[in-house]
C-alpha cells in the first residue's frame, strides 16, 4: 500500500523517539515523554475541573434554588386572603409555582445549646415542589401545630432526638424575648447549606409565633428561568397592591453562583496553563529531533524530498505526540469525572472525615457534570497549542541546507 513519504517518515520519527534507546537520542525520548505526559496530565485535570464546576453550577440551580426561592415577594403587615394575591401571581407566564410562606428567625436552644434558627412556615395546600422532594427522601411530611421539623446538621449539632422538645426563642425589638417550646416530629437533609439554619412548621403555627395570625409575611414564587427573577420581580409589583416588595435569589445567593463562577475559570486557567507548558515541552522535543537528525534531514533533501515535505514531516510527528497524549488525557478526564464522586465518598468513609462540609461549602458532596462540549473544547485547545508548539521545529528543520550538513561527512 502506498504510503505518502512525509506521513510515513513522521510516523517512524514518533515511534523512535519514544522508543529510542541509545545515543543523544535518549535525551529526545525522554523530553517525548516529558511533553506526552503534560499533556496527559493537563488534559485529564482540565476535564475533571471543568464537569466538578459544571456539577456545582447545576446543584446550584437545580437543587439549591428548589429549596430556596427565586423571588421572595414579601408584604409590609401581612397577606389576609392570600389565595387571591397567589392566583394573581401565579397567572404571569414566568411563574412556575406559587406558595404562602410565614417565616421568623431566632435561636434554637436544647439542654443549653442554642443556634440561630429560621423557622419557616408552609402550607400543605401550596407545598414548594422542591421541598415536597426533600420530605419525600427524608420520609417526614408538614407538621401539625406544637410540631417542627429541623435539619439532620442542627439536630446532630444540637444531639436532638425525635420526640423531644425544643425552645424556639424569637428576639424582639421592643418588649419582652419570645420563647415557644415545640416538638421535633421529624429531621431532613436539604445537602446543602440550606441545613445550617432552616426548621419547617405548618404555616399557621409560625404566624401565632409571629403573632400575625391568620396572615402570611408573603409568597415564595419560582419561574422558569431563575435568571430573569429580578425583572420578574418589578413586574409582579405592578400587578400587585401598594405595599409588596421582593427580595431575589440574587441578592441571597448571587455571590455564592459568582464564587463558582470564579472559581471555574481561575482553576480551568491555571491547568491550562499546564498543557501550555507541555506544549512548551513539545518545541523542545523536536528542536532536540531536529538537531539529531538534521544529517537525516540532509539525506533526505539529496534524495528529492522538498522542503514543504520536511517542514510536513516535523508537522506530523509533532501532530502524532499530541493526539497520543490528548486521546489519553481525554480518557483518563473522562473516567476521572465519572469515579471521582465515588472515589471521594470512598476516602470518607475510610478516613471517616468530611470533606465538604454546609459550614463552608454549598453542598455536602461532589457534584459531576460531565459535558461532552466541554471535553471537545479542551481537546481542541490542547491540540491548537500542541500545533502551534510544532510549527516553529518544523520551519527550522525545512530551511537547512544539505551542503552545509553533510560538508563534513
């Protein structure tokens, strides 16, 4: 089978400088390899960084903007016929889901230890549908009055068992502190840094706490795309009577999607920069290649080969080096962001400590979000500066002069 020359010869100039095993033609293997394994290396960390990122941008929007709104339309003295003002809402195209809520912050206090608290009141005729999920995987369901329900990290933190009772105490501006004794009918876990502080009641138990009752502070509303809530917001103000106002996720969570955001880019730069250097390696791989065999190089241009093939020639290994080490960084980033959720969960467990805690992090677990875009991006970028890295070797090795190579020989 007829093979084109260039094509071939790079092909034997890929294998033997990995391969070499004697002479200044070990020194070009071993920066061959060198350059290889950054790329590996950078191309594996830049895929798994890049879907953990992408993990905690999905949770962020996905799990936890289900269980926290994304607008908060608030009343200055109360909402008495709230199903009205709900069906208001609710009939603006955005809106993906209206619900009642009453809400009081405090501290929660059990045989001397106490925390802030923020004890949030709903309705079972209007249950937030990403709340309705966490009940559902922790297996509890709304309380009745004189009941509450608290968070896996406040009962552990506080060492609350179910059925006992504890002191909800609500500061007041003027007059004396509030303290309501309730009982503990169930825990969920929100895995998020939502557990830190919230509590759940029926909604008429927090108004009597907040001594409003019958009334509702306002309306926790979800939309269809959690980036237009601020104008949502306005919008829902002209709908409605005087004396509404709204609080967005933006203003609660804004910096914490911000940070991820940050983060993604900072640490995706910073192993870029990894592969930046392993193209780096690759100039110096075949300026070594070029010197070794710039009498080869000579050779070849006697027996008729022109200079567009040699510079094709050193084009080819130099493309060769990198698709050998992009394919494998792509596989190994692949399988990385596929087990390291599990591989995490394993040195937990192993070394029985917590490696993301709500105290710090957003979530309590390693999200992936493997995104097939994502990888093609990476691999394109790796072998852009992997072909830019080749073409100045190969510029040098075509313009030699076989007279002044072989002058001597």
């Amino acid at each position: 089978m007829f093979k084109p020359i260039p094509l071939f010869l790079g092909l034997r100039y890929f294998y033997s400088s990995r391969g070499a095993s004697s002479g200044s033609t070990r020194l070009v293997s071993f920066i061959s390899t060198l350059a290889i394994s950054g790329l590996v290396l950078g191309v594996g960390l830049l895929v798994v960084v890049l879907s953990v990122m992408n993990g905690f941008d999905r949770e962020l929007r996905e799990r936890i903007l289900s269980v926290v709104p994304h607008v908060q339309i608030i009343h200055n003295s109360g909402v008495d016929n709230w199903q009205q003002q709900a069906a208001v809402i609710a009939a603006q195209p955005a809106v993906s889901e209206v619900s009642p809520y009453n809400e009081v912050n405090g501290l929660i206090n059990f045989r001397r230890d106490s925390r802030p608290i923020q004890l949030l009141g709903l309705s079972s005729e209007a249950l937030p549908v990403g709340i309705a999920e966490v009940f559902k995987d922790s297996g509890v369901e709304l309380p009745p009055s004189g009941h509450l329900l608290i968070s896996e990290v406040i009962a552990r933190n506080l060492n609350v068992q179910l059925g006992q009772r504890v002191t909800i105490i609500i500061p007041a501006a003027t007059g004396p502190t509030k303290a309501v004794s309730l009982k503990v009918a169930g825990l969920f876990s929100t895995h998020t840094e939502v557990d830190q502080l919230l509590a759940i009641a029926n909604l008429e138990q927090v108004a009597d706490i907040n001594a409003t009752p019958n009334l509702v502070k306002g309306f926790r509303v979800q939309i269809n795309d959690q980036f237009n809530a601020r104008q949502l917001g306005y919008q829902l103000l002209d709908k409605l009577p005087y004396g509404y106002g709204f609080r967005d996720w933006f203003q609660t969570h804004g910096n914490l999607y911000q940070a991820i955001q940050l983060s993604r880019n900072m640490v995706g730069l910073l192993i870029f920069m990894i592969i930046a250097i392993a193209a780096f390696n690759v100039i110096s791989m075949l300026m070594m290649s070029v010197i070794d065999k710039r009498r080869d190089i000579a050779i070849l241009q006697t027996l008729g080969l022109s200079r567009p093939d040699i510079l094709r020639l050193f084009l080819i290994q130099g493309a060769f080096i990198g698709l050998f080490g992009i394919s494998i960084g792509v596989g190994l980033g692949v399988l990385g962001s596929i087990w390291v959720a599990d591989l995490v969960s394993c040195m937990e467990s192993l070394l029985g400590v917590s490696f993301l805690n709500t105290e710090v992090y957003p979530i309590d677990y390693i999200p992936v979000d493997l995104r097939w875009s994502d990888v093609l991006m990476v691999a394109a970028s790796a072998l852009l500066l992997n072909l830019l890295a080749t073409l100045y070797p190969a510029l040098r090795a075509s313009r030699m002069v076989p007279a002044e190579e072989l002058r001597y020989e």
